[in-house]
C-alpha cells in the first residue's frame, strides 16, 4: 500500500464510522429521554401515520363514550320521573276505587274528586319538565353515536316518553269514573319505563365496548411509539462503546501519515 499525505483513507473511513455511530448513540439517548421509539417523523413515517390515526380514534371514542353516559343519565332523569308518574297514577287508581264505593256519601265522593283532579293536574304541568333544557317526556326520540367514525346508521334512539300522549290532552282521558281510561295510563307509562331500562341497558353494553376498543387502541398506540427501554439501554451502551472506540481509531489513523513524515526527514 503506498505511503501518500495528502489523503487518508484511512482516517476516512474511520470518521465516516464515527460520525454513524454518534448519529445512532444520540437517536438512543433521545429515544430514552422522551419515551418515544419515534422522536422524528423519518423515524417511521408509516407508524407516525398509524399511530396518528389511532390517537383520534382513540380521543373520539373518549368523547363518544361521555356521549353515551349522558344519555345514560337522561334516561335515569327520565325514569325517576316516570316512576313518580306511576306511583301518581297508582293513588288515582285507588281514588277511583274509593269514589266507586256505593257506602260513600256525595261529600265523601266529591273529597275523591277533588284529590283526583289534584293528581290530573300535577300530572298535566309534568308534561313540561326539563332537564339541561331538554324535555324529560319527550315526544320525540333522541339519537347518540355509539362507536368513533360517529355513524348515524349504529346510532342508538332513546329517550321517547310521551306522557302528554298517554293522559291525553291536558288530561282528558283521565276521568275519575272512567276506568280503562287510567288503566291504559298506567299500562302505557309501564312500558314507557320498560323501553327506558331496555336503553339504558343498551347504552350500558355499547359504553363497556367503547372502553375496551380505546384500551386496545392505546396498546397499539403503545406498540408503535413507545420505547422498549430493555432493549434500547442495550443499543445505547453498544452506540457508546462503538463511539469509543471510533474516537480512537480516528485518533490513530491522523497519525499514520507520521511514517510519511519519517521518510521525508531521512
């Protein structure tokens, strides 16, 4: 090989090598003191791309699922009100049983009536109760999304519980001699409030889901942003040691054009 000056190969190279291994050793250190196995989108573009996605998928769904516990809690509001509706509906049946009784006196049965058209009317400023300015007896079904791409089709309808429609106008169906109007009553607010526990029930699964979709979402999250910190710690002290050693081997290659030097004094 000849002896030459002005280049060195040889410290080339071992610059080149050196240069490598500071690139790598620095990416570690700065994988290790962010968390993160990407720190720069050329990194892995790909992954960035996917775990991006992921993340919106992932806030959606958190927001999704605060969507469906509200309506969760309307649908609580509401039964608690249809509930007390029932039991309203209740003492007006027991007052059409009394009212009915042949041993009652005119002054008794018209006590009766005047409880009954008490209760009637309670029952008519009912219709009219709000929750966050929402009607509690709603005459028309509410929606709420249940998954993250916010699809209408697998939306699910809650909240319908017309009582306006089942004690009829300002309360007109409800007559204290009139039984089957009442019983139609109570049996229409009973299955009022079984269609309100069915969705509850619904929204109740459909929240379970959500929370584990997200979980699943973090973890692949996880899987591509995170850094394994075993494993990177290994590939920091092989970057260090490799820096090391190229420090000093460039260290030796400047000082083989000495030999040059040697020749030229002789």
């Amino acid at each position: 090989m000849p002896v030459v000056i002005n280049t060195n190969t040889a410290a080339s190279i071992a610059s080149n090598n050196l240069a490598a291994s500071n690139a790598m050793l620095q990416r570690s250190l700065n994988r290790l003191s962010s968390g993160s196995k990407i720190v720069n989108a050329s990194d892995d573009a790909g992954g960035v791309a996917v775990a991006s996605r992921l993340a919106a998928a992932s806030k959606r769904s958190a927001v999704v699922s605060a969507n469906v516990g509200n309506a969760v809690s309307f649908l609580q509001h509401q039964d608690s009100a249809l509930k007390t509706v029932g039991k309203i509906l209740e003492r007006m049946s027991e007052l059409q049983a009394l009212y009915a009784d042949p041993t009652k006196s005119t002054s008794d049965t018209a006590l009766y009536g005047t409880e009954f058209s008490a209760l009637k009317t309670s029952l008519v400023a009912m219709t009219d109760d709000k929750v966050n300015t929402l009607d509690i007896f709603a005459t028309a079904a509410m929606s709420v999304s249940v998954n993250d791409q916010l699809s209408t089709t697998d939306a699910v309808a809650f909240g319908l519980a017309n009582l306006g429609s089942a004690i009829g106008t300002a309360g007109s169906s409800l007559v204290i001699d009139q039984v089957s109007n009442l019983n139609t009553a109570i049996q229409t607010i009973a299955g009022q409030r079984a269609e309100n526990g069915a969705k509850q029930s619904v929204l109740g699964f459909q929240q379970e889901m959500l929370g584990a979709n997200r979980i699943n979402m973090d973890a692949a999250i996880s899987r591509i942003m995170d850094v394994d910190v075993a494993e990177e710690s290994t590939q920091l002290a092989r970057y260090n040691t490799l820096v090391q050693a190229g420090t000093s081997m460039v260290a030796q290659a400047n000082q083989s054009t000495q030999s040059a030097l040697q020749l030229l004094r002789g």
